[in-house]
C-alpha cells in the first residue's frame, strides 16, 4: 500500500476556512486601526504589520485599505439574513424580518457593544471617504441578494410549493454562495438552485434591506445610545413596523 495520502475531498474547504479566517484577521486590524488612527492616517502597511502578515499577503486578499473592512461589514449582514432563514417557519416574513433585528441587533446579544461602536465609527467613515463608501455600498447589494434569496425560500414554503427539507437545502446553498459574491452573479446562481428569484420577491428584499441600512445610518451618524428609541434595534423596528402592510409575496399582509 502506497503510503502516500490522497487529498481530501475536504481540504478545500478547510483552505477556504483559513483563508475567511486570515480575511477576517486583516479586516479586525484594520478596523483597530481606523479607529484609533483615523482612516487617512493608516495606511495598508500598517494594516498588514498589524494583523501579522507580508505586505504583499495583504494584497493578495484586499485591493485598498478600505477594502479591508468589508468582512467586517459582511459578517453583520450575513447574520441578518442566516436569522430570517432560521426564524420560526410560522411567523410571517414582517415578523420573521422583527425577530431578526431582535436576534442579530441588540447589543450584547447578536453583537457586542463594543462591536457597535466600532460599526459606528466604521459607518461614519464611510460617510466621509468615498472609497470607504463605496464598499459599504457593495456590501449593501450584497445583502440585498442575499436577503432576496431567503424570502424566496420563506415565501415558497408559505405557499407550499417545495417541500420543506429540499427548499431549505437548496436555499442554504444559494444564500452561502450569494454572500459575498457580486449582485450580478446572484442570479445564475439561484438559477442553479433551481429557484429563480421573481421581481416582487426582489423588491421586498430590497424594501426591508433599506428599512434596515437607513436606520442602522441613521443612528451611527448620530450619537444616540445603543438603547432606548434612538438605538439601532428600535429604529429598525420601526421602519419595518411601517412595512407591515406592505404586500409581502406569498404572504398577504
């Protein structure tokens, strides 16, 4: 028998692992940075000395300095859209998209508060910077699609058109290739899930993704405390507290 291993079918998977993870590394010291030092003041070398890498390390995963951060923009909105897949399946989509906010946005729950005043400050840059806005933006449509692809998957069930356990499956898959990925890549692939994202399912995506990104804005670029009718949690609410009698495909009101 030849001593010789062959590769593991799950090597792939564990390279991409640490490379989320190196990813993430990177994005958390540029975040200290920012923070810290401001946005003008840091530059990618530093960045790169900072989370322990080459230079030339830090450009195999990021083009810019701003680009650094967008894990960590990513990881909030990932969290938002993984809560309303896993959101009691009986709830209706406004009040799986409440409990959501609930779940992901309270300090000290989904997030700590430490971790939002770093998100604000992160958001307030990107309100100055336009590179920084950018990524934000892309990160945005991101979740978007993201976000689209579950109500898909929601709303199908609602209307009983795939079994539970085969939708669930198809559109896990779908929501962890979309993240991340460009919007116009989005629809191949949930073509290839076999569940085609229809218009009204698309706008409804968008319609609750502003509700959110407008509020969360709202309050980083103000300087409102984490609780009480000003935080991030109740501003959301309320704005999707508005969307109740939005028409909700599959759903009715």
């Amino acid at each position: 028998m030849s001593s010789t291993t062959p590769p593991s079918s799950a090597s792939p998977s564990l390279t991409e692992r640490r490379k989320a993870a190196t990813r993430m590394e990177i994005a958390r010291a540029a975040a200290r940075l920012f923070v810290a030092h401001g946005l003008r003041a840091t530059r990618a070398e530093d960045i790169a000395q900072a989370a322990g890498i080459a230079p030339r390390t830090f450009y195999r995963y990021f083009a810019t300095k701003e680009e650094a951060v967008a894990p960590l923009y990513a990881a909030g909105a990932e969290r938002w859209a993984d809560a309303v897949r896993t959101a009691p399946a009986e709830l209706s989509v406004p009040a799986a998209l409440e409990h959501a906010v609930r779940h992901t946005l309270t300090p000290g729950a989904g997030v700590s508060a430490a971790s939002w005043e770093w998100a604000r400050t992160l958001i307030r840059l990107a309100r100055t910077s336009p590179a920084l806005r950018k990524v934000w933006a892309e990160v945005c449509q991101e979740t978007e699609a993201a976000l689209a692809e579950v109500l898909l998957g929601r709303t199908a069930a609602a209307r009983g058109e795939v079994p539970g356990g085969a939708l669930g499956d198809a559109v896990d898959e779908a929501v962890d290739e979309a993240v991340g990925r460009a919007p116009e890549d989005v629809s191949d692939n949930v073509a290839s899930a076999g569940a085609p994202v229809r218009p009204d399912v698309r706008f409804a995506a968008a319609v609750a993704s502003a509700a959110v990104r407008v509020a969360v804005e709202s309050w980083a670029n103000g300087d409102a405390p984490l609780d009480g009718p000003e935080g991030p949690v109740e501003s959301v609410l309320r704005n999707l507290g508005a969307l109740r009698r939005f028409p909700w495909p599959g759903q009715g009101t």
